[in-house]
C-alpha cells in the first residue's frame, strides 16, 4: 500500500521539529506580531461597519422617497381642490356601491360609460354604481360646490327620469319625472349656487326639442318646447336659463317664460352664468377668442387669446369663480393631452385676467367634464399661486443618493488602505 505525498510531507516536517531546538524570539517581536494581527481584525471589522452604514443610510433615504410618494398620493387637503391632472379612470377601477364618497372636485363619464367623481380632499377616483344608470352616452353633471350630481336615471323603459346625488350622505331624489315618453338629455347645467337644474332633450325621433328647469329645493320642474336644434343650456340662480342652438344662436327664457331669440350669430353656444347673473360665458369653436354674452346690454363680448398662447382651441365654460373670472376648458384641436383649463375675463381692460395652464384634461373624458369652481381658491394677484393641486406628486429622482452612498462606501474603504498602509 502507497502513502499520499501530502502525508509523507507532514510526517518529515514533525520528525525535523521535534530534533531541531526553537529559536529564541524577542518578546517584542511576539508582541508586535500580535498588535498587528489584531489591527488587521479592526481594519476589517471598521471596513464591515462601514458598508453597512452607507448601504444602510442609502436605503433609509431611498425608502423615506417612496413613502413620501405613496403619502402624497394619498394627502388630504383641508377644505378639498381641483386636481391639476384629471385624467380617464384605469380599466380595474374596482365599482364604488357607497355613493357618500364625499365632496367631489370634478365628475365625467368615462371612456367605459362609467359616471366618476374625483373626491376633493385626497383626489381619488371613484366608479359610481349608480342606479339607473345606461352606459349609453348620457348626461352627469357636478354642482358648483361639488356636493350634488345630477344624471339621467334610465331606470323607466318608457319615460324619463332625472336623478340628484348628495355625495356627502348618499341619498338620491328624483327630481324630474316623465313617464309619457323617452327624451334624449343632451345636457345637463347646475345654478351657481346649486338651486337650479336645468336641461335640453330631444324626443326620440328628434321632431322636438324642450328645455327643463327644476328648483330643487321646492321639487317643481317644468319644461318648455324650443326649436329644434337646442343642443346646451346655462342657468342663472333666479332660474333664467339661456339655451345655445346647434345651427346657431342663443335663446333666453326666463322663469316663468318661453324662450325668445336675443342672439342669431353663429359658432357659439350656452356655458355658463356668472353668479350676478348677468354674463355667460359661452362655447365656441375652433377659435383664439373667448366670448360672454352680457344680458344686461344684450352683447356679445370678446376677449382675444393673447400672442402665443393658445392655437385655435375648441372652448368649452366650466364655470365662474366670482362675478368676473370665468373658468374654462379649452381642448387643443390638433389632439394630444387634450384639454387645459383657463382663467380669464370677459373683457381686456386694465383688470381683465388670462391664467392658462391652471390645470390639464385628458382627451377621452373632456366632452363630459364638470368641476366644484368654488373649491378654486381666490386670486391673490401673482402669477405664480396654484389655483389647482397635485395630488400624486412630482416623482423624485433617487440616482444622486444611491451615487453618494456608493461613494462615500468607496472614501471609506480608501481611508481604510491609507491607514492599512500608514500604521500596518
């Protein structure tokens, strides 16, 4: 049998220490030996401590960012906002069956048909299960407060009902009925102050057109017939409403009367009363020009776009924030993100105002839009107030923290050397 060389190895190197005498050593040459050794341990321990606190302090930061994004997704802001961004709701929105979601800051009909109201103090989505509602192209309106909606409830095979939300309890009234006969609404238009709501419908065979009011707080609507053609509808608090025709021209029916012709020019329609109830801010169509239609003088007023600002826009009121500043929707025509908001004027003069890009709109859900002007807080007069708010948040960038944390690991495994180096 053969012996591994390895062994024969150990067993000559033991027979030649045991005949051999040690050498004497100095015991300064053992105790310098046993410092070194033990420096060379808290070397590497110091290197250890070292990446892990940098690791450490990195990931402390970069998880302190994601915290800070997910609770500003989730803030909630004192007294509610319009959101900068309103965007089409995601496709998994799970349905919302409690309609108390609470004050909202705006409302839509989604690209599904679905009705959706954004909540004003944290701006989350919700998907209404509301009853009655068809996911045909109906009408969903907010009231300026953002307390009330009002939808066309398509629960009646044969007649017409119109329905009212309070969002902050959830009770739902009827407030219009008819149930001689299915009407097409094409529109649906809330009071400043949220009394009056009034709409324009069509018969289904389109013959004939009507234009409803209701006070909701008394629950005695009416209707009355207009030409063919009425395509929106502005109402005032005191109940006048002013009806736009698809054709051209305005129509003005006061409370308790029909509606007569005060404008017969084409390419604009109703939007909006101002809460004096003197001027509407009315729709237009691939302009650079917004216009008001001033009951009191029966004029139509203009306010032109100033120099490179906006393209030739297709313009649609939102709303008033006080007697003079008007809100509205101005949908860029060559597609993209579709919609921004506007503040502006009737007029130019010495206090006229234009504020653009307040807040922006996706396309697929513009045509339907409405949103609680009041929650849009009053000019203070500088350009730079945000009259919108960003729920989600600017997304931080984390790449300079992640390069100091690898460089500060790296100037302190280079101290490390030099001490090494220096001391070892």
């Amino acid at each position: 049998m053969t012996t591994r060389p390895d062994r024969d190895l150990r067993d000559a190197f033991h027979r030649v220490a045991d005949s051999t005498s040690p050498l004497p050593i100095d015991d300064d040459l053992w105790q310098r030996g046993h410092t070194a050794r033990r420096r060379g341990q808290a070397f590497a321990v110091a290197a250890v401590l070292a990446l892990v606190v940098s690791v450490g302090g990195v990931a402390t930061l970069v998880t302190g960012t994601d915290r800070e994004a997910r609770t500003a997704s989730t803030e909630v802001v004192e007294g509610g906002a319009v959101p900068s961004s309103i965007v089409d709701i995601p496709d998994d929105l799970a349905v919302t069956t409690d309609l108390a979601v609470g004050q909202g800051s705006a409302a839509f009909i989604s690209s599904s048909g679905d009705p959706v109201v954004i909540t004003a103090t944290d701006g989350l989505p919700h998907r209404l299960d509301l009853p009655g509602w068809d996911q045909a192209p109906i009408a969903l309106a907010l009231s300026s407060d953002g307390r009330t909606i009002a939808y066309q409830d398509a629960s009646a095979e044969s007649g017409t009902y119109l329905t009212t939300v309070d969002l902050e309890t959830g009770r739902s009234v009827r407030v219009f009925s008819d149930d001689s006969q299915r009407l097409l609404v094409n529109e649906l238009s809330w009071s400043p102050d949220g009394r009056w709501l009034a709409w324009v419908a069509t018969t289904q065979d389109g013959l004939l057109a009507l234009l409803g009011r209701v006070d909701t707080s008394e629950g005695r609507p009416r209707q009355v017939r207009l030409p063919s053609g009425a395509v929106d509808v502005a109402v005032a608090d005191d109940g006048s409403a002013l009806v736009g025709l698809g054709g051209g021209g305005l129509l003005m029916a006061d409370p308790d009367r029909g509606a007569v012709s005060v404008f017969s020019g084409p390419g604009v329609g109703a939007g909006a009363f101002s809460p004096d109830g003197r001027h509407v801010a009315l729709r237009s169509s691939a302009t650079q020009t917004s216009y008001t239609w001033d009951t009191d003088a029966d004029e139509l007023l203009e306010h032109p776009f100033p120099e490179d600002t906006l393209a030739a826009v297709d313009v649609r009121p939102l709303g008033w924030m006080d007697d003079q500043r008007q809100v509205l929707l101005a949908q860029d025509l060559r597609g993209g993100y579709s919609g921004e908001l506007v503040v502006t004027t009737p007029t130019v003069d010495d206090t006229s105002t234009w504020r653009r890009s307040v807040g922006r709109v996706d396309r697929d859900i513009a045509d339907s839009l409405t949103i609680a002007v009041d929650l849009l807080p009053d000019l203070d007069g500088t350009s730079s107030q945000q009259l919108t708010y960003d729920f989600d948040g600017p997304e931080r960038d984390i790449s300079w923290i992640i390069g100091l944390g690898v460089a500060a690991a790296i100037a302190v495994l280079m101290g490390l050397r030099w001490l090494w180096r220096r001391f070892g």
